[in-house]
C-alpha cells in the first residue's frame, strides 16, 4: 500500500475546505479512526497496480499443482445429491470439458456470476429455479442481499488548468508512458485523484456514512496538442457516496442457458431513508466546495449547477444521475442465520464439498472500497483450505 503521491496543490485546499466545514484531517483513514479527510491509499508497486493477479497468480504460475484454463465457461456443478463431484466447463472451441474434484470445489465467480453458477447447479430459491426448469438441491436464498455503494459526481470547471491537464499534452503523455513503463516512475504513474474522506451525516452515528471521493481532472479528458487540437476546459469534481445503503436488491436467472446473462436488479432508492441520506452528503459536498480554501481553484458549479436547490430538486438530480462505485457484494452472504447461504467457514450450506470465496460472501458493505477487504476474505479462505489435496484433478473429455 502506498499513499497517493499527487503533488496538485489543489488537494490539500480540500482538506483545508473540509476543516472549514467541520470535517476534520486524517492522516490514515485505515487507521484506527476513519472518519475525515485523507490521502488516498492505494495497491501500488513501482509505478504499477499489484492487483491479485500480479500479487498473487503471478508467482505461483509455475506451480506443479496450479493448472490455469483461460477461454472456459463454466456452464454447471456436477452434482451427485447433495454433494459436489466437480465442475463442467465449455472451452472456446466447443469442447465440454469435466474437471473431478479430489477434495472439494471453490467458486469466486464474483458477486454477479456465482449466484448464477449456483442457481444453474440446482442450489438457490426454489420457486424461482422451478421456473426455468431447473431441479431443486437445495433451497437457499441465493442472489439476495444485492448492494452496492451509490453516489453522484459533482462536477466544477477549474480556473486554471491543473497538472494532469497540462500532461495531456499529446508529446508530454507520450514521454510520460514510455518512462512509466520502463522505469514505473513519472507522471504516467500518478493517479490523479488523491484524496478520500468520510463523513457522518449525522453525530450520533458510530461509523460514516457517507464517502467523497475526489477527482482533479476534467470528467472528459482527451490528448490535446496546440493547433492540432485545443485543449479542453479543465474540471474539478467531489462524488458523495452512500457507505450502509439499507435497499436490497437481487441477481435472478434470465434462463436455465449457462450463457445467458444474469438478470441484475440492484432496488436502489426502494427504502425510504437512503435518498435522504445521500442528499445530506450532496449538500455537505457542496458546502465543502463552496469554502474559501477552495476559491484559487473552483469555477464554476455545472453538475447540478445552481438551479438545482431545492430537497426535490437535488433527489431528482440524485436519481438522474446516480451510479454504482462498482463494488457489489453480498449476494450468497455467509452467516449462522436462516437468511444465510453460507456458514462460517464460508462453506455451502447442506452441500457437501463446496465454498465461495468471493464478494458475493460478505453479509454486509463495509465503509470503503471492497478491493482489499476481498483479498483478506481470500486470505482467510485460504488459511480455512490449507493442507488438503489438490483442488481439482483428473481433467478428462
């Protein structure tokens, strides 16, 4: 983990401007407060993401017992009752393949895909797998539970253009991407936001619930040079984000066709105290933007924009505009309770020899991005798996 090494003097003026507004500093908001304003944290080695598959996969390629299959679908379970004997899968070419498990079979198809793998399988309400035919292993709420962090960006021109405006210039950003690529340094390398803060909406609350995110760039950035092309209009943006959302949603089959997507129906805004929660953050996100700190660097406010003002003007820009910050869990969420599809050791409930080992585990949101709290899930996993045979063996046609 590294933190973020913009230099835009922009981002301290925020953290200035949210002390202004009540919020204070925090020099680490995965520290032992996370409430405040901080310099974003991020999974950064030499110049470049350590995602899983760099951190992880990558050293163990050369693993006598690690087999990796790319251009495969996995279409279903192989199912003996109520225990699991492998996995069926669809190479590109067309060719089925079987995969036995010696020992037992782990799913991290994610929060979308392994609902769909479990349901397709025969493991999932059974009302609902009835309905595309499918037969009933096990009736477990499988695809309930959908969230999602939900927020809209607030988007101000800059009055001068900023750092990463000035290396889009196309000759700067073409030097920039051969030096981060060769050397992992250099503006090609900085992400350019650099900043994170949480917030309460309210004092009572024992953790925030509500995230700014922040960005330092125009919303639509492209490479410019003089004559060729005019640069364009620089911007500044903040994104208010609801952390605890209390809506629902779910992830349903669209058919018992292993290829067919899954229907998402995320619910957002269904219950009655998310919208107002995400209009406070939207107004607490403005009065931020509006402090003195921030003056050498705000223009002018263009989303929403000043006509919109009112508490049902700012929900019908709120619900125009929202997005998903992309972090979507909870749909076979591990528990002791009837509600769950897991048990604790993130083990199938009345299914012999299965795990998930994903987001969709997670029985709730936590109050920042999931990235991280994915990888210790798999950590823990693997710790719980530890020092038995081989995953999956035999491969045969």
């Amino acid at each position: 983990m590294e933190f973020s090494k913009t230099t835009d003097p922009l981002f301290p003026a925020w953290v200035e401007a949210g002390k202004a507004a009540g919020i204070p500093a925090n020099p680490d908001y995965n520290g032992k407060i996370q409430e405040g304003f901080g310099r974003g944290q991020y999974s950064v080695r030499d110049g470049r993401r350590s995602s899983s598959a760099r951190a992880y996969l990558r050293p163990a390629r050369n693993r006598a017992n690690l087999t990796v299959k790319t251009g495969a679908h996995v279409t279903r379970l192989r199912m003996q009752g109520p225990r699991v004997a492998g996995v069926e899968y669809v190479m590109a070419s067309g060719d089925i393949v079987r995969a036995e498990a010696a020992s037992e079979v782990i799913i991290s198809a994610g929060t979308f895909n392994t609902p769909q793998l479990l349901m397709l399988s025969g493991v999932g309400p059974a009302a609902h797998l009835r309905e595309h035919g499918i037969n009933v292993i096990a009736d477990l709420p499988v695809g309930k539970n959908l969230q999602d962090h939900l927020g809209s960006y607030m988007g101000y021109t800059r009055k001068s253009p900023g750092w990463f405006h000035r290396e889009m210039r196309f000759d700067r950003m073409a030097v920039n991407m051969v030096r981060a690529y060769f050397s992992g340094s250099g503006p090609g390398t900085v992400i350019p936001s650099g900043l994170h803060a949480f917030i309460k909406t309210r004092p009572e609350l024992s953790v925030p619930d509500i995230e700014f995110m922040f960005r330092g760039a125009s919303f639509t950035p492209y490479l410019w040079f003089p004559v060729i092309r005019p640069a364009y209009q620089d911007g500044i943006g903040i994104r208010p984000t609801i952390l605890h959302p209390d809506s629902r949603g779910e992830v349903l089959l669209r058919s018992a066709d292993p290829f067919a997507p899954p229907r998402i129906c995320y619910n957002f805004l269904s219950v009655p105290n998310d919208l107002p929660t995400l209009r406070q953050g939207f107004k607490i996100a403005r009065e931020v933007m509006r402090q003195e700190a921030l003056d050498p660097y705000r223009g002018v406010e263009v989303k929403p924009g000043d006509r919109v003002q009112t508490d049902a003007e700012i929900d019908e820009w709120l619900k125009n505009t929202a997005i998903t910050a992309h972090h979507p869990c909870g749909t076979s969420q591990m528990g002791t309770t009837p509600d769950a599809v897991l048990d604790p050791q993130m083990r199938v409930r009345g299914i012999e020899r299965l795990r998930v080992v994903d987001a969709s585990a997670m029985p709730d949101l936590v109050s920042a991005h999931i990235n991280a709290c994915v990888l210790m899930m798999a950590e823990k996993g693997s710790d719980m798996i530890r020092g038995r045979e081989p995953l999956l063996s035999a491969l045969d046609q």
